[in-house]
C-alpha cells in the first residue's frame, strides 16, 4: 500500500489494510513520516516504509531511490488509494507487477484501474479499490501501553483527572480547534471553553502548529472554571499522534473542525460534534457514529466552496463558519449524552 496522503486520509485508509491483511497477509505501508505512528501499531500492518517526499526524499533522487528499494522487496501487488502521479509513478518504477488504482487517477500507470463511487464515505470508496463490500467500517487506531501511561500522567499532571485510567473517573472534553486550512478552522472555541469549563475538564489536542490556538483556549479558561475544580490543558505539539488518540478514547466527546482528529474519534469511538464549514460531510469525510454530531449552517449558497476550503474566505465574511454558534455546538454535545453521568 502506498497512501502518503494527510493523516485523516492515512487513518480512513485503515479499513481497507485490514480487508488486505485478511486477503494477502500483514501488508507493508508505505506513507508520510508523520503518518507512520498511526499505521505502524496496527495488526494488519508488517512494517512501515516511510517517504519524506517533501522533506529528505524529495524530488527525483528519492522517488527513484525508494522506487529501487521497493524493487529488492519484489513484491506482487501495490495498492494505490492516493491519486497522485508520484504514488502512481513509484508503484511503476518499482516495477510491481500489480498495481491497483483508481480509474481518475493514473490508469495507464496501473495494470488494474477502479472505479471510486463517487457519493459514498471515504471509507467505503477506499475499500472499493479492493472490491471489498462496506459494511459500516470505522477506522482503526492501536495505541500501546506506553502510549496509554503517558496520557494519564499527562492528564493527572494537569488536573484533569484525578487518577483510575482507563476512562474513568472526572468527565473532560477533548477540543481539536486546529486545521492545515484557514476556513475550516470554527472561530469560537474560545468562548465554548469557557462555557464548557463549568462542566467538564477541558483538553486542546493537535499539532505544535495549533499551539498558539490551544494557549488561547487555556487563557480563556484562566485555569479552572470553579474554583479550579476544571482545568483547560493544552496538548497540541506536546502529545504524539497516538496520544493524542488516547485523550480522545478517554474524553466524553470530541469538539472538531473537519480534520483529522474528527477520523481519530471514529476510529477509538468517542461521540463527536463535528464543525463543517467551506466543506460538506457529503464530500464522504463526516462522522458516522449514532452519537455523533455535525454542526453547519445550510442554506449558504456558497457553500461548498472547495475540496480542502480554502486559506481564506473569498468573499470576505466566512459565515459559513462564524455564523456557527457556541449554543448550537453546547446543544449538540448535549444531544450526544457526553455530560450525563455515565454507567
Ligand atoms: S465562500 Fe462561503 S463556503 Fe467558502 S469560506 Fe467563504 S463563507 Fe465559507
């Protein structure tokens, strides 16, 4: 398998892995170095291949030197969900006798081209390369017991719980208000921390570029919303990927844009309130959970506006995001039952 997309992609592409485990045996992924944490835990996985293309094996020289690689492993089938020339192109120069991919991606370039439905989850339109049949799959995320330890003394260094693991114990929402494109990201995370802290632990989860938005939510907090009986932390660049899945597994619900954290819920099955703006869930990338729940505002001609959402508004008022409020987001963590007192 070669997917060296965006980590949501990576984390979607899990169900297909496993469809290809059962079928050939623990497949070898070939993806991002960010990536690799999330697929190298996996059962179906037998070893990761990492692939800086835009960092150490970038350009030519490193296609052309993980294509020979790939070569000296003589393997028999490459599957190839990321339609991307470059994915296309190493699959060929590795000289992979079988190479599967979609029929709008590189079709000269693959000895099996299939068709992606188009209205379908991406889930579902990732297993059609391997002609396997939906059936509700979620995504799959295997953290490890050190990666389990760390979260709790993480969570217990900051007070949001007070001990137990495993999920139990104080309630705490875990927020992901970052997002690589800048209308994607919901503008009012600030004011729904400070809302939520009257309820319930607060935890910020995203990379060290959703740091600066993380330290906001904990200023906003000003730690602890009764008499710092709930905290705001924030994790973003201080947690790893999988840890990152772990404070997710243990929070009552996530808060997310349409990012990746959105996928990591899925996929360690924590109720999700889900913030669509410049995108829709019909492009196949929303939650699929009874609990879960999205937030968008219909109605906007404009919407949507782009496959990813663009850096900016193009027309200047970003309403499909700021006309999205606080209380609409309080009401839907209410409805996925994530504050009641749990059994
Ligand atoms: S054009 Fe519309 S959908 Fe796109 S960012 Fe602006 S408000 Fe959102």
């Amino acid at each position: 398998m070669i997917q060296t997309a965006f980590l949501g992609d990576v984390v979607l592409t899990t169900p297909l892995l496993e469809v290809l485990a059962r079928r050939h045996g623990a497949v070898d992924v070939v993806t991002t170095p960010a990536a690799a944490p999330l697929v190298e835990t996996l059962p179906a996985v037998r070893r990761v291949v990492p692939y800086d293309k835009h960092g150490n094996d970038r350009g030519l020289p490193g296609l052309f030197a993980l294509a020979r690689r790939l070569r000296a492993e003589r393997y028999d089938v490459a599957y190839l969900p990321h339609r991307s020339l470059r994915t296309a192109a190493l699959a060929w120069l590795a000289r992979i006798p079988a190479r599967v991919g979609y029929r709008d991606g590189w079709p000269l370039l693959y000895t099996e081209a299939r068709a992606r439905p188009r209205a379908a989850h991406e889930i579902d339109r990732l297993l059609a390369l391997a002609a396997a049949e939906p059936r509700g799959e979620r995504p799959s995320l295997c953290v490890t017991a050190e990666d389990r330890a760390t979260t709790e003394a993480f969570l217990r260094e900051h007070g949001i719980v007070a001990g137990g693991g495993g999920g139990g114990g104080e309630p705490f929402v875990a927020l992901a208000p970052g997002s690589i494109w800048g209308t994607k990201r919901w503008p009012h995370y600030r004011e729904l921390s400070q809302r939520l802290a009257a309820r319930a632990g607060l935890v910020v989860v995203g990379g060290p570029e959703d740091a600066g938005l993380g330290d906001e939510i904990v200023r906003a907090v000003g730690g602890g919303g009764g008499r710092g009986r709930w905290s705001a932390v924030n994790g973003c660049g201080r947690l790893t990927l999988r840890q990152s899945a772990e404070v997710i597994r243990r929070a009552v619900a996530l808060v997310t844009n349409d990012s990746a954290p959105l996928h990591f819920a899925q996929a360690v099955g924590t109720p999700t309130v889900a913030i669509f703006g410049p995108t829709v869930p019909a492009f196949g990338f929303g939650p699929r959970g009874p609990r879960d729940r999205v937030i968008e505002c219909s109605g906007l001609a404009c919407r949507p506006c782009s496959p990813h959402g663009p850096e900016t508004c193009p027309l200047g008022h970003h309403l499909c995001m700021t006309s999205l409020t606080v209380d609409q987001v309080l009401r839907a963590i209410e409805e996925t039952g994530a504050l009641h007192r749990r059994d």
